[in-house]
C-alpha cells in the first residue's frame, strides 16, 4: 500500500461535485458539479478545466457513442455538444412533478441509460420525500419509467435494480477478458456457472469478434427467440437463420436473411424467404 500515492488533480471548487468518468480518446476526466450547475472537463494532459453551464442542477453526465455526453438534469434527459457548446433536450420527463431533479446515474453495456429523481431540498440536508422515480434512456431515445420509490416495495425493487446493473457489468468485464485471453475452456464454464444477466448473444458476438467460429456455436442454442436469426447471422448459418425469421413471421429478420443470401448460391433460401416475406406483409 505505501507505493500507492494519491494526489488531488483538481483544484477547482464544486458545490457537489459527482458523476466523475473517464474519457479515454481525450485522456480526459468528465464530471458534474450538481448544484453548482455545470459539466466540466479536466484534461489530464494539459490540467486545463473547460465547463458548461447547465440551465437546472445536473445529476450525471455519461459518454455518448455518436460523440459528446448526455445528461439528466432538472427533469430532462439531455445532449451535450462539447465543439458547439449546446445542450439539447432530448426527453423532458415529470412535468407533472416541478418539486423534483435528477440525480445519479450509470450507462449499461447495453448503451442504456438509467438515472433516478429524487425530491428536491427544501432545505439542506432535507429532501421532500417519495418523490423519485427510476427511468431509463435507451439508444433509440425512447424512455421507460420503471417504478415510482413511494412506496417500501419499490424501494426494495430500486436495490435489485442496482445489484443487477453490477452483475451485468461483471459479466460483461469477465466475458471479453475470458475472450481476449483466449481462454475458451473457462468461457464455457463461466457461461455455464449461472443463468447470464445479460444473455448469450454477447457471448456469441465476442467469439466471433475474436475470430472463434467454433466458440460460438456452442452458445447460439442458448439465446433467446428475439435474437436467434441475429445469432445465426453471427456465426453464418444461413440455413437456420431462415427458419428462424419464417418461425418468428418477422418481416424485418426476413429482409435482413434476404440481404445475406446470394441470389445464385442460395436459391431456394430466397425463394422461401420471398415467400414468407409476402405473407408477412399481408398482416
């Protein structure tokens, strides 16, 4: 332990400072200054400190795939521009209930976004009680309102919801740590341990990701009905992929089977997807 040395890196005063993450690409540290009412980003490399006023307290700030951040502040969920210095809404959510802000939250590895409200303080230190709610902002934008924390049962389903967001991103580390060591005999065992929080499709992804064909097949049997022509298409069953999409009548599977075929080499797959792509269409 004497070889660990912690230092402060950032000198800057916060109100509350929360919701610190790395960002990898700028070797930067990205946080949020809850009441103080700004996002701010410290570079590592040259220790300058860059911030955005926010027009409400602001909970948590995550990264953003398509670039920038998204943020839940006040009551909204929202898109942070970081070249344009804009903020965008892009869901406002409790318009029914003034007297509450977003708090804390976490991105899965599924890119979806949950964060909870709370109350907000009529004083310090006191917060207007069984106000908050759990919601999730997935990559679609769509958003799905879990439970409101009014009563001690939704409370107990808030601490269930926390355990398995760890238990998912444990699996998640552990798969592709599994995968990048090229330990397949362990992956196996892990898949096998216990029922998946995060399914088997990621553990057919990550096989064929690191080239492993063989891997992956082991685990498509494995995966739910919504993801089976998905898992097929991975591994490059053609065969079953078809009778997945035609099984499930799902036009959209059934155009994607249809792009992977080749109109010489897999004839009668086409005509049989043609065919169920029809009778899809009528309903």
């Amino acid at each position: 332990m004497s070889s660990i040395k912690v230092a402060c890196v950032i000198k800057e005063k916060n109100e509350i400072g929360e919701s610190p993450i790395w960002e990898e690409k700028d070797s930067s540290l990205v946080y949020v200054d809850i009441t103080g009412q700004r996002v701010s980003r410290w570079s590592s490399l040259t220790g300058h400190i860059e911030s955005i006023t926010t027009e409400k307290p602001v909970g948590s700030v995550v990264l953003r795939k398509a670039g920038g951040y998204v943020i839940a502040e006040g009551t909204r969920f929202a898109f942070v521009d970081w070249v344009k210095r804009s903020i965008t809404t892009a869901v406002q959510l409790d318009k029914e209930k003034p007297n509450t802000r977003f708090n804390d939250g976490k991105v899965d590895p599924a890119g979806r976004f949950f964060a909870g409200t709370m109350g907000i303080e009529l004083r310090p230190a006191v917060v207007e009680r069984k106000q908050g709610s759990l919601y999730t902002l997935h990559p679609d934008r769509s958003v799905v309102h879990h439970f409101l924390c009014s009563k001690p049962k939704a409370c107990e389903l808030l601490q269930s919801y926390r355990l398995l967001f760890f238990a998912v991103r444990f699996w998640w580390l552990k798969l592709k740590a599994l995968a990048e060591k090229g330990d397949w005999e362990e992956l196996e065992k892990f898949a096998k341990s216990k029922k998946s929080p995060i399914g088997y499709l990621p553990f057919v992804e990550v096989c064929i990701k690191h080239h492993n064909k063989h891997e992956a097949s082991k685990y498509v049997s494995r995966v739910t009905p919504e993801q089976k022509v998905k898992a097929h298409l991975a591994v490059g069953d053609l065969q079953s992929a078809t009778e997945a999409a035609i099984e499930r009548r799902n036009e959209s599977e059934i155009i994607t089977v249809l792009s992977r075929c080749s109109a010489t080499t897999d004839v009668i797959l086409v005509e049989r997807l043609n065919r169920a792509k029809a009778t899809a269409a009528k309903k």
